[in-house]
C-alpha cells in the first residue's frame, strides 16, 4: 500500500522561500530551497530561509533535492541546508552552475557535495518512484517543471511559468510533454500562483527585447570602430562579428540572471 504525502516549507501565501517536500513510502523528495528578502521592518535581517529543521531528523530518508530554476527564491536556501543535509542536487546545467557559484561564495568545496546534472530527457529512479522534466518557459534559462511518478500516479510541480512561444526554442514550454502527463492519473498538481491575478497581455518578453535591442542599435562606437578595422563590408571576420552581436542581443534579452563578478558570469554565459 503506497502511502503520499506533501507538505510546503515556505512560498505558499508568500513571495520566496520557495520549497516543497513529497513523501512517497517514507522516501523524501525535496522540490527547491529558496530564501525569501525581508520585508523594510526587519531591520538587520538578509535573508529568511524555510524553517527545514523537521527535515534534519529524516535526512536519512531524502533522496534529494530537485531545483526548478536558477532565481534565488528557489535556490538561494542551498547554502544553509547543505550544511545540516548534505544529500544530492539535481539541476539543470544552467541552474546548476549558478548554485556552484553560490556554494563556492558560502565556503564550500564543491567535490563535498553530490551536484547532479540533469536535462528535460532525465529520468531518476528510486525504487518504485521515478522523477522526471519537462521544460518551461521563465524569465530565466532552463527552467523546468518536475514530476513524480509514483504507483498511484503522479504529483506535478510546475514552480514558476509563463507562456510565450515566441522565446528561444530550447527555452519554449513543452507542450508535448505536459500532454503526456496529463493523460496519466495526475493526483496533484503545485502550481505557482504568484502574479495569477495580475492583468497582461503576454507581451513582457517582446517589449524588453526591443527595448534592449533598441539601446544596441543606437550605441555609438562599437560598430564603427568595427568598421575601420575591417573596411570591407564582405570580410568574413566583420561578418562574423554582425552574426554574433546578434546572437548576444538575443541572449541578453532572453535572460536577466542578476548583479555577479565578471568571473562568475563567464561559466554562466558558457551554460546557455
């Protein structure tokens, strides 16, 4: 007789602090870790963390920790949990060098820890449970939803979403995929209600992408200083270098990742 039960640490009624756990058979499953920025009266407080302390007498029952994304609301919890559970991370590639990033800052020794790569293909098995991926669209690269299949079906996580086709295809939602799951016995779904009852016409993406786009086209310098260096608008190299300030437009306005060093954003950028 399988026995599920799911519970929230944080991010229910709240901005941040996101973090869920589902139990299936006694196995722990831990969906993000995120922190939560205090509010303007905690005065001398950085950063509020999910209250994971009845997780420290069941470490011995978790079979990891599942990131949805890289945004701080989700992942940011990381560096104090680890402390007390040190169990396994799985993540996408992008999500995932932010969080070794993150680590490295909090003191860590990265070769400690068990930080599992995944993709929108993994599947993971732990006994009868498996989890596996499908990709989503954020405000942020490689952001995923995760399932959990169980015998008695499934339990879906969506964390954050929106619905933009129009993005990236590596970073479109798949349909296909929340199809197939559908088409399952889906017991419950987490979803995200955070900004649901905000009015918008879908075209937040698009109107930041010309924004940005339109500062590149009117900065001064950069192309003309291309231009003398390379005369002939038929030379490979200035023709390589259009190809790729477009390709860099394109990213940046994709992304926003957040204020790091230079050193911190160069595996990053490598990720996307």
């Amino acid at each position: 007789m399988t026995e599920i039960r799911f519970f929230a640490l944080g991010g229910l009624g709240e901005n941040g602090k996101n973090m869920y756990v589902v139990e299936v058979d006694r196995q722990l499953f831990i969906l993000d870790a995120g922190i939560k920025y205090p509010s303007s009266e905690l005065f001398g407080v950085d950063e509020i963390i999910p209250d994971y302390r009845v997780l420290i007498r069941a470490k011995d029952r978790i079979q990891g920790i599942f990131l949805s994304h890289g945004h701080e609301d989700h992942i940011g919890a990381l560096p104090h949990i680890l402390k007390d559970l040190n169990v396994p991370v799985y993540a996408t590639n992008f999500t995932m060098q932010i969080v070794k990033d993150t680590l490295l800052d909090a003191g860590y020794e990265l070769e400690n820890l068990t930080l599992n790569t995944i993709n929108q293909n993994s599947i993971i098995k732990f006994n009868s449970v498996r989890v596996t991926f499908f990709n989503t669209t954020h405000s942020i690269p490689e952001s995923v939803g995760i399932a959990i299949h169980t015998v008695k079906g499934l339990i879906v996580y969506t964390s954050d979403f929106t619905f933009d086709q129009s993005s990236d295809r590596k970073y479109q939602t798949d349909f296909q995929k929340i199809n197939q799951l559908a088409e399952k016995h889906v017991l419950a779904l987490l979803s995200e209600s955070l900004g649901s009852t905000l009015v918008l016409n879908g075209g937040v993406n698009q109107e930041l992408t010309h924004r940005l786009n339109s500062v590149y086209a009117h900065a001064k310098g950069a192309e003309s200083s291309c231009r003398s260096s390379f005369p002939s608008g038929k030379d490979p190299a200035y023709r390589r270098y259009l190809a790729q300030k477009s390709t860099a437009k394109k990213k940046i306005a994709t992304s926003v990742v957040g204020p790091r060093s230079a050193s911190s954003i160069s595996p990053l950028a490598k990720a996307i």
